[in-house]
C-alpha cells in the first residue's frame, strides 16, 4: 500500500491536501462522490463554510471530510458561525508575466475553534489588522466558479 497514498486521509492533513490538490474525490483509488460545495447561505442570507462536526469530541474539520475518510461516519455536516476574526495574512504577488494583481491570503478563526485559509478582500486604500472581524461573501475564482472571500465586518 502507498503509504503517502495513506498519510493524506486523516482528518488533520485534509486542510493541506484541499490547498494541495482541491477535491479528494479524484484522488487515485477513490470512489467517493466530490464533495459539496464549503459553503452555503444560512436562513438569514449569510454566507456560511460548511464542516463536518464528530459527534462525540464536537471537533470540527473544514472542509466537509469526504465519506472515504473513516473517521468522517462519526461526523455530521454543519455550518460554521457568519462571522470570524483575522488571524494572520500574507499579500501575495503574482509574477508580472501572469498579469495577475497581488491579492491577499488570510487566516480566519471561527468561534468553533477552526482556523479557515481564504482570499481576503478590502475596500481601496484599507489595510487588514491582526483581530479584524471578517465575514463571507461570494465571489468567482478566475475560472468563473463560485468561491467564497472573507471581508472586514462594517
């Protein structure tokens, strides 16, 4: 058995392999339907992260663990609280032959103790703080596909 194939299906390595690779779904050996998208709108219009809860530590894991993670029987899918506050964050500098703008990389904690990574957008001319609050709103990849950003509480 690989067993890096192994190392990449525990609940604690699922952040790096979402930021490595995207969905397990399509990893070699799995049947696993893809996962459903990490967010969704509460009954209030917010936008929320979706994460699995287990049941008995009420530890949570974001994103949502795929089904072929063992440990993903014992969890239930939840929503994650609307707001959260900035840990950290890096301004990231694409190379000039992409054309593409520097943008910024955040660190999120949620109040169920989740650190998330995400894009953070700021009106012109802010700049971040270290214990921002942050919320979620929708915005598109570069590829046109649905995304969730962080933006600083109004």
């Amino acid at each position: 058995m690989d067993n890096a194939a192994t190392a990449q299906e525990t609940p604690q390595n699922m952040s790096r392999l979402r930021l490595a690779g995207g969905n397990m779904a399509g990893a070699p050996g799995s049947h696993a339907a893809p996962n459903p998208a990490p967010f969704t709108k509460n009954d209030a219009g917010q936008v929320v992260l979706t994460a699995s809860r287990h049941r008995t530590s009420e530890k949570y894991y974001f994103p949502v663990l795929p089904d072929s993670i063992p440990v993903a029987r014992d969890c239930e899918t939840v929503t994650l609280s609307p707001e959260a506050t900035l840990y950290s964050f890096t301004v990231v500098h694409p190379s000039p032959k992409s054309g593409q703008p520097p943008f910024i990389l955040a660190y999120a904690d949620f109040p169920e103790r989740v650190r998330v990574l995400g894009r953070l957008k700021l009106p012109d001319g802010a700049r971040p703080g270290i214990g921002a609050r942050l919320r979620l709103e929708l915005d598109a990849t570069a590829g046109g596909e649905p995304t969730y950003v962080f933006v600083p509480v109004q």
